[in-house]
C-alpha cells in the first residue's frame, strides 16, 4: 500500500508535474487575471500584458522548438497515471494552440474588442478555453477527452456573447451553448457504453482490450460498441462543426465578434483535429510494448481503483504488443480490423460530406463572417481525411500513416495563419465602415489597394492555389489519400471540392477588384501603416511565404508524429 | 552548373521580378510603367535569342544543336522532406515554346501600348503571367511545372476580367473553372505517379544504375543526396521506396519498369495506374489544347480578352497543351498511350474539323478566329497520337517521328500566325469598335498595308506552301496516311475547310466595293508601332515558310529521340506482352473448342 502511494508520488511529482508546466502556466496566469479583478493593481498595469505575458511563458516552458528538432529524442511519456500523453504531437499541439493564442491577443487588442471593463473576462475565457484546448491535444483517456471537450466549450460560448447587448450575439451564445450541451451529453452517454464494453476509459488499454476479445464475445457486444463510437464521434464532429453538426457554425460566426470568430475557427479547430487523431489512434492502433511497459504500472493501479472488479489484463498486452511492423492482414484480430474498418467509413464519409456542404452552402452567402464560416466547415472536412488514410493504411505501414498525420499538421500550422489574417481583415475593415456583408468590399482596391492584396493572397491560399501556403497544405493531405485504392473516391471528392469552391472564394476578390466603388458614399482608405494593417501584412508573409518555401514546416509535422503509431 | 541556375532563373524570375520592382512605381506615371515592362520582355527575349546561337558543347550555355539530351539542366534542393526540387533544363522540345514565348511577350507587351485602364496593375499581371508561362517549358520537376502551371490562373483571370470586353467576367471565371478542373486532374495523377515512383526499383531493374551505370544515372539528374540514398537502398540498408517528381526519371520508370503497369495490380476496372494517370493528365491538357469536346472556354476568352492577352491565350496558352501531351502522357504512360491512341487519334481530327465547321459559321470576326486555333491545334493532337512504326509488319518509327515533329512545327507556326491574327483583328477592332464580319468591305483600299499584312498572316494560318502554316500541316497528314487512311482523307479534306472560311473571310472583311459598318470616318492607316509588331510577325512566318529547317534543327534530335524510345518500348516490351495474350487466349480458346 505504501509502495503504491510512494509510486503515485513519484509519478506525479517528478514525471507529470514538470510535463505539465505550460499548462500551470496558464492557469496562474488565469489566477492573477481574476486576482486582478479584485486588487486594484490592473488599474496601472495593461491587463493584455499579464495574459500576453502568461502565454508566452507557458510557450517557452512547451519548448517546441527544443523538443521538435531533427535528432532530439524525447521519450513519449504518460503523464498522471495515463491520463494524458506528452509526445511530440502534443508539443506541436501545444505550441500552435499558445502561438496563436499570443497572436491572437496582439490581434483583439488591435481591433479594440476587449475595452478596458472586459478585457479581463475575455483574457480569462480565451485562457481557460485554451487551457481545454492544449488537455485535448494530449489526451489519453476518454475522461480527460470529455473534460477537455466541456473545458474549451464553456468558456466559447461566453465568447460568442462577448458583445453584450446585441440580440444577435446572445442568440448566437444560446444557440452554441443549447447544441453544446446537447452533444456533450449524447457523447458522454457514448462514453459510459465505451467503458461498459471495454472495462476502461484509458485509450491504450482499450484497444489492447479491443484486441484481445474473442470473437464470439465481440459479437455480442459490437452494438454497444458501434453506437458508443457513434455518440462519441458526435461530440468530436459538434467540436470540429461536421456537418451535420455544423449547425451552430454559422450563427455563431455572424452573431459574434470576427475575433472571436477566429479564436474558434482555429484553435478550436486544431485541438478537435488533434483529439480525433488521438481518439482514432486510440481505437485503431495497439500500442507496442514500449510505450505499454512505461504505462503499465500505474495504468493498472489506475484501473484497479476505478474498476477493482475488472481482472488484470496485462499478461496477454505485452506478449502480442511487439509485433507491430510485422502485421499482415492474417495477425490483425478481427475486433480492431473491424474497428479500423468502421473508423475509415465513418470519417471518410464525415469529411467527403463536410467538404462538399460547406463548399456549396458558401455560394449564397451575402455576408463575409457567413461565408467563412462555411469555408472554416470545408477545411474541416479537408482535415479530417487524412485520419481516415491513416487508419487505412496503419495495418500494412505504420510510418505511411505518420506521414498521413504530419499532412494535418501542417495544415494545421498554414491553416492559422491563413484564418487568423482573414478574419483580421474582416475586424479592421468592419471598424471602418461598420459592415461584414460582402456587397460592402466593392470597388475596395482604389482606396486601400494593400489590403485587398493582402486579403487576396490570404483567399486564394484558401482556396488552394499555389504558390500559396494552402496549396502546399491540400497537396500533403491529397498525398495521404493516394495510399489506398480504397480512399481513392475520396481524393476526388476532394480535388472537384477545390474547384466547387473556386467560385465563392472568388467572388469576393472580384467584388474588392472588378466591381465598381458604391455610388452613394465614399469608401474608407486603410492604410497598411496602422498597427492593424502591419498585423495583417505579418499573417499574410507566412501565407505566401509557406507556399514557396515549405520545407521548414513539413520537417516540423514530420517531427511532430514521429511518436505516433509505435 | 551554377551558371546554368543563373541564367535559366533569370530568364524565368525577371519579368516577375520588374514585376515588383513596378509596385513601387507610382500609378499615374503609365509610360515609365510600359517602359519598364517592354524592356522587360525584350531583354528576356534577347536572352533567349542568345540561347539560341548555336553551342559548342557541354559547358556552354547556349543551345547545342546536335544532341537530344537535356541542356543546362540542374536540380537544387528546394524542399527535399517531400522529394521536390527546383529542376529546370532544356531540350529540343522545350527550347523552340521558350523562345516563341518571349517572343510573343514582347509582340504582345507592343501591343498593350493603347490600354489606358489601370496600366500599372496590367503590367504587372502580365509580367506575372509571362514568368509562368516562361517556368511551364523550362520546369522538369512535376511539383514545379504544376506550380507554374497554376501561377498562370489568377494574372490571366484578372487580365480577361478586368482589362476584357462585354461578357468578361463570365469569360474570366470560365476560364478559370474550366483550366481549374483541369489541373485537379492532373494533380490527382501527379500524386498518383509520385506515390507509386520509386526510385531504387528503378536502379535495380534497368540501365539507369548508379552504381553499375553512373553516365546513364547521371542522364536522370537527381540530387547527390538522393543517388547516395539510392545506393544505400541498394545495398540493402533501407527497404522504403523513394519517390521522386522528376519527370525525367518517372519517364524511364514508366518506360523501363513495372511500377506503373504491374499487371497483378490494377487500380480500378481491370486498368493499370499508367492508365488513369493517362486519362486523367490527358484531360488536363486537352482541356489547355483545346480539343473537342472541351473547347468551350476558348471562344469565350479568346473573344472577351484585350488583343494582346488573346494573343498570348492563343500564341503560348496553348501550346502547354500539347507540350504537356508530349513531354508527360506520352514518355510517361507509354502502355496507356498506345492503347488509346485511336482515341487521342479521333478527338484531334474531330477538333480540326469540327472547329473549322464552327469557324465557317461565326458571325464575329475574332471568335471565327478563335475557332480557326480549335482547328489548328487539332492536327497537333493528330501528330501526337499517331502510333504509326509498323510498316510491313517491321518497325520502323519515322513516320510517327513526322507526325511528332509536324505536330511540333504546327505548334510554333500557330504560334507565330494565330497572335498575328488576333493582332489584326485587333487593329482594326480599334478603329471600328466591331467585329460584325459581315459589316466590313474595303479595307484594301483605305488601309493598303494593313491589308497586305494581314492577307500574308491570314495565308500563314490557311496553310499556304511557303508560309509556316503549310508545313506543320503536311507532316501531320502524311505521317497519318500510314496509320488509318480514313483519317488521313479527312484530315487532309479540313484544309479545305479552312480555305474557305479564311478566304470567305478576306472577302468580306478586305475585298468589296466599300465599307458598310459604322464609325467609316475612323479608318486611319496603320501606325508604325502596329506595323513594328505585325511586320515581323509576317517576316518570321515567310522565313519559316521557306526555310522550315530553320526550326527543325532545334528540334529534330530531341523528337526523334522520344518517339525511338517510345518505339523501343513497344517492341522490346509491348509486343511481348502483347503476343504473349494472344497465346493465352489462343489456348485458352483451343482448350474450350477441344471440350
């Protein structure tokens, strides 16, 4: 018994603990902004420093550049008991999601959102939700997947009511909040069936358990399991607004603020992408046994605390683990062939779908926020395929499927850039002249010509075009698609998706170039030597400059998934 | 080495490099912005013409007439953690297209000289466009040839929707779909190729081995590092593949190896990878060419663009249609190739003659001429596909090496003769402000120079002998005659055709008592910077005419080469395999007839 506490000290004080430091980071930094509210201190003091400040720490304690660099070898470590999982995934995670986060206050400070009342709920709540956010990136178990999920939820839909007041912001905040609710309890229902089936909530040991079952037996449970993976994967689609849960998407993109807008679009967004490749890993891929023999001492305290009537499992894990590279399809257990077959289907169908509807719902969109929103949902669906090739492939070719994996993130790292500059334009051309609708940007190059180069470097890498950074991107994830005939039907759903979605990405570079200027009023000039528009010109330069030369970026996302399926 | 980068990086980057050197120019100095960008295109072009002297050899930048290898070739590193170089070179394929661009930037950067809208922002998608066009035939990377293909787009997309007539921004986003649609094709077979190329199977299983054979290796230009993995795997040290987007190297794997047509594994229907690649880059190009039935978009353009960019459409767009044909489907799927070479084969007469129908039929003076490049690109697709080598059941490739060649020549004669007629329409468009052809007359009289001008390029796209049009043209139905002769009667019958549409048209538009249409008073003769652009226009298209020799020296090694290879391949591989079907099926139909 002493032996046990004395190891579960030991865990925590000297493995998770120091893992876990960009996170503490945060959340003293969350601390002393609501200390601030009380103590009179944040009267002399800038508040955005203290959260500027926070996130660049907690960034430096990530280290990503130290941990991400060729020839590093960080071991891949179970942090509380298996609770969550430190590897390079999680530390490019990580960086991406505090990268953005400090990008992101410079940008809300710029644009003026925040006044000096609300400046702290909002750092907060942008904090707490990354907070979320960076425990989905590692997760590593489906109570921390649920925690994570409501942790990065809650505290967006107080963002999507930022502006008080407006009836269409506290309708977008209800809306996003009554659908997140609703998921979140559909989901964790599909969890509790998961951990009915499988006797554990922790990734690695359900597989393993996956694996293990006996035909006859998986048999008997495969309903349990296949709607518990349903309602699981509800959760995860309303986080990465899948269609069909994308309903929220939209409204909450026109009723709140473009900030905020871009808060969700991309850092939601990327810790979604990085749950499902965790919770798709998680259900596809036995983990061999060095990964399992670091676990397993505390993993199986873990699992006689909470399940103490559960029999040890551990004997058959370590004997069967090793033979990863050698699979064929004859030592695949049929359980988790079937599993890695119901996965590709699903996510292959979620993405084609989420692609081709965020895709043609653009088209009528009259209002810009609108039209991105629909642009965030067929991104989403461009991300997600990459998934769906890695399951295909993990059997036959574990590093084939890493590279899959790096193609997300590398879209991940474009895809901030691309959405945060866009959505930049939106919030300084709406200070201006007050209008997110389209209609609104016509003629707009005569005034302020740098801009709408600028915005149309960012819409043409959205759309995908080279020498644009997205092209790059599509490209990786088209790459992983070619690696099975079976994903084939979706590389070309894919590519005629580029060019479905041509026509509204253009449309609104033509209204800003060839439509004449607004009879009835003069347009606003924007200069690009205000702050805003040299904070527009510093999203734009990685936008182009990540097309032409992206080699430093696809070295990072293959460093980043170097741990991933071993 | 390094001075091949510099120059081949110069000739392409330094339009787009004036191009933002113009940013900074103010906006409301126009001549010291067309200044800038008519230098531009004339010391690219120089450079080119420099090239173009005849060489002495190896390390001499300029072109070397007797060989078919690959010039001033070189692969740098540009991002090697997905296998894509900056590889670039020059053969006798692309060296021809590289000059005939630079020439017609300038032709048409001459042109723009009346374009009064936004001149800065012109000039500077047309240098923009000029270095994609430039990159297309010096690009030997797949990644970067893609990426030049599509930097083209957007200027081009800018160029017809700002800068165009009426109906331009329908035109323009027509374009767009239709190339875009295009390139997704191909990018799709780009992937496709690129994940199933490798490299190390290749040094096993034919000549081009880097240990054993380093002269042949070194033909393929890889970068050291990769030769060094290469050898490694080899050895035995590693066991996964390594892929490439050399088009050089996919060539030969597509040639040398089974990678691309293993029959144990089919893609999809029974059909082997280098098939759907085939399919779906061939549709990419045809798209560009255009052939019937996916033409639509050039009437459109053609019509709606400002002269000088339907000069370029017409003069370079869309050679990279068939130079892409030429350069990528044919070397790289051979098997494909010559099973659907009936097809290739039938959608290039139906082009001629279905364009020349649509030509005798158009109302609009530039849309008749618009159509007439449908036609005319047709016989370059016909000199492609002709897979004629048996001749009295023995090899014998010559006359598919005509066909190719003729189809080349088609190429740069319509380069040279279709911007000069879009360049008269312009003229006279400019004065008149229609192209109703039934609302002109007279032009002979009032503008004698132009008229002369404008008979001699009109006779250069009929076809007449001693202008270039007849050259192209001949090669192509003669080299047919021996494939199918039924293509041949019609291919033959379509100069006809076009005939009488281009005569029909001379003599509605020059000949004839007088002018009928509107805006009579604004008739002026020809203006010497019209005359500058047009003159030498005609004069290339006489001396090429005379001298076709002139061009074919340039190529002829090159074209040569390819359809050998290609020839090779099919009776060192094809016809094995092929008669090695007919024996099972033999068998297996002896077997059933004995049951």
């Amino acid at each position: 018994m002493f032996e046990l506490i004395e190891r579960l000290q030991h865990n925590t004080l000297q493995v998770s603990l120091p893992g876990f430091q960009p996170e503490l980071a945060i959340c003293a930094t969350i601390v002393l902004l609501l200390l601030g509210r009380m103590l009179p201190f944040t009267r002399w003091i800038d508040t955005l420093w203290i959260a500027l400040g926070g996130t660049l720490v907690a960034l430096y304690l990530a280290r990503p550049w130290q941990h991400l660099a060729v020839g590093t070898d960080v071991a891949a470590t179970p942090l509380f008991d298996g609770m969550l999982q430190l590897d390079t995934f999680t530390i490019y995670f990580r960086g991406v999601l505090l990268l953005f986060v400090a990008l992101f206050l410079i940008f809300s400070r710029l644009s003026g959102i925040p006044d000096r009342e609300d400046a702290v709920d909002i750092y907060a709540l942008v904090l707490g939700s990354t907070l979320g956010m960076m425990l989905m990136a590692s997760a590593n178990h489906l109570f921390v997947v649920f925690m994570g999920i409501e942790m990065a939820s809650v505290p967006s839909y107080a963002l999507a009511g930022v502006l008080k007041g407006r009836r269409i912001s506290s309708e977008a905040a209800l809306k996003y909040a009554i659908f997140g609710a609703g998921t979140a309890g559909v989901m964790l229902y599909g969890i509790s069936l998961l951990a009915g089936a499988l006797g554990t909530l922790h990734l690695p040991t359900m597989v393993n358990q996956l694996a293990d079952m006996p035909e006859a037996e998986f048999a008997m449970r495969q309903t349990v399991l296949l709607s518990g993976g349903l309602m699981l994967m509800v959760g995860l689609a309303f986080k990465l607004s899948a269609v069909p849960f994308h309903f929220w998407c939209p409204d909450v993109f026109e009723g709140a603020p473009a900030e905020v807008d871009a808060f969700l679009s991309v850092a939601s967004k990327a810790a979604a992408l990085a749950l499902l490749v965790r919770v798709a890993i998680g259900f596809g891929h036995v983990p061999t046994s060095s990964v399992a023999a670091v676990d397993r001492p505390t993993s199986a305290v873990v699992r006689t605390v909470a399940f103490a009537a559960q029999p040890a499992v551990d004997a058959p894990v370590a004997a069967k683990a090793a033979d990863d590279k050698a699979e064929t399809p004859a030592t695949v257990p049929v359980p988790l062939a079937k599993s890695r077959r119901f996965m590709v289907g699903l996510i292959s169908l979620l993405a084609a779908v989420t692609a081709t509807f965020g895709n043609l719902a653009a088209y009528s969109q009259t209002n810009l926020k609108r039209l991105l929103a629909y642009s965030t949902i067929a991104h989403a669906g461009y991300m997600m395929m990459p998934v769906a090739a890695a399951l295909a492939v993990v059997g036959r070719d574990p590093e084939l499927a890493r590279e899959s994996i790096s193609a997300i993130c590398f879209y991940i790292g474009t895809y901030l850039f691309m959405n945060l500059g866009a959505f930049a334009v939106v919030a300084f051309v709406r200070n201006e002249t007050r209008s997110e609708e389209i209609r609104d940007y016509a003629g707009m190059i005569r005034r302020s010509p740098g801009l709408v180069v600028c915005f149309g470097i960012i819409l043409v890498s959205l759309l995908g075009l080279p020498p644009m950074s997205g092209f790059a991107a599509k490209l990786l994830v088209f790459k992983s698609l070619v690696t099975d005939p079976q994903l084939y039907t979706l590389l070309i759903i894919g590519g005629l998706n580029t060019v479905l979605s041509l026509v509204y990405y253009l449309r609104v570079v033509k209204v800003m170039t060839i439509d004449a200027e607004p009879q009835d009023r003069v347009l606003p000039s924007f200069s690009m030597l205000t702050p805003g528009g040299v904070f527009i010109t510093l999203m734009t330069i990685p936008v182009a400059g990540l097309g032409i030369w992206w080699d430093p970026l696809n070295v990072l996302a293959q460093q980043a998934v170097r741990q991933l399926f071993s | 080495m390094e001075s091949a980068v510099t120059l081949l990086s110069l000739v392409v980057f330094l339009p787009a490099l004036v191009a933002l050197l113009l940013a900074f120019v103010p906006k409301d100095r126009t001549d010291t912005v067309k200044l800038m960008s008519l230098a531009c295109t004339a010391v690219v072009f120089l450079i080119t013409c420099w090239m173009a002297i005849p060489g002495t050899g190896a390390d001499d930048l300029r072109f070397d007439l007797g060989t078919a290898k690959l010039q001033d070739a070189f692969a740098v590193d540009w991002i090697p953690s997905f296998d894509i170089y900056y590889f670039m070179g020059l053969d006798g394929i692309s060296f021809p297209l590289l000059i005939l661009t630079s020439f017609s930037c300038l032709c048409a950067m001459g042109a723009s000289w009346n374009i009064s809208k936004h001149v800065k922002a012109y000039c500077i998608l047309f240098l923009l466009l000029e270095t994609g066009m430039l990159g297309v035939f010096l690009a030997l990377d797949f990644f970067l040839f893609y990426v030049f293909w599509e930097v083209m787009l957007l200027p081009m997309y800018f160029l017809i929707g700002v800068w165009g007539g009426p109906r331009r921004e329908y035109a323009a986003i027509k374009f767009f779909l239709y190339t875009l649609l295009g390139s997704v094709f191909m990018l799709i077979a780009i992937l496709m190729l690129y994940f199933n190329s490798d490299l190390v199977v290749l040094a096993r299983e034919s000549a081009y081995n880097p240990t054993k054979n380093p002269e042949k290796w070194a033909e393929i230009h890889v970068a050291e590092k990769v030769t060094k993995e290469v050898v490694a795997a080899l050895e035995g040290k590693s066991n996964r593949p390594i892929h490439t987007f050399n088009i050089i190297a996919l060539k030969k794997m597509g040639q040398h190896t089974l990678l691309f047509n293993n029959p144990d594994t089919p893609l999809a229907f029974g059909k082997s990878i280098q098939w759907w690649a085939f399919l779906l880059l061939f549709l990419g190009f045809l798209i560009k060419v255009p052939g019937v039935p996916v033409h639509t978009w050039l009437p459109d353009a053609h019509v709606e663009a400002p002269t000088p960019i339907s000069m370029l459409l017409a003069g370079v767009m869309l050679k990279m249609g068939g130079y892409g044909i030429l350069r990528i489907c044919y070397p790289i799927c051979p098997e494909a190739a010559h099973d659907l070479a009936w097809f290739v084969c039938f959608i290039g007469v139906l082009s001629m003659v279905y364009g020349a129908f649509a030509a005798l039929a158009q109302k609009d003076f530039k849309r008749m001429v618009a159509y007439s490049s449908v036609s005319h690109m047709g016989y370059v697709t016909l000199g492609i596909g002709v897979w004629s080598i048996f001749e009295a059941n023995r090899f014998n490739p010559d006359y598919w090496s005509m066909g190719m060649n003729g189809a080349m020549f088609q190429m740069l004669a319509h380069g040279i003769s279709s911007p000069g007629m879009f360049f008269m329409v312009g003229v006279i468009y400019d004065r008149v402000h229609h192209r109703n052809l039934d609302e002109f007359g007279g032009l002979f009289g009032r503008m004698p120079v132009y008229t002369a001008l404008a008979f001699g390029i009109f006779f250069a796209g009929l076809g007449l002998p001693g202008l270039c049009g007849f050259i192209g043209e001949v090669f192509v139905t003669l080299s047919i005659w021996n494939y199918s002769k039924t293509l041949a009667i019609i291919s033959a019958a379509t100069v006809i055709l076009t005939a009488a549409y281009i005569l029909w048209m001379i003599q509605r538009v020059y000949l004839g008592a007088e002018y009928k249409g509107p805006h009579g008073d604004h008739i002026s003769p020809m203006t010497g910077r019209e005359f500058s652009i047009a003159a030498p226009i005609l004069a290339l298209a006489i001396l090429f005419g005379v001298h076709p020799n002139l061009l074919f020296m340039y190529m002829t090694p090159t074209v040569h080469q390819t359809v050998q290879e290609l020839a090779e391949w099919t009776e060192d591989v094809k016809a094995p395999l092929d008669a090695r079907q007919r024996t099972v099926t033999a068998a297996s139909g002896d077997a059933s007839d004995s049951q």
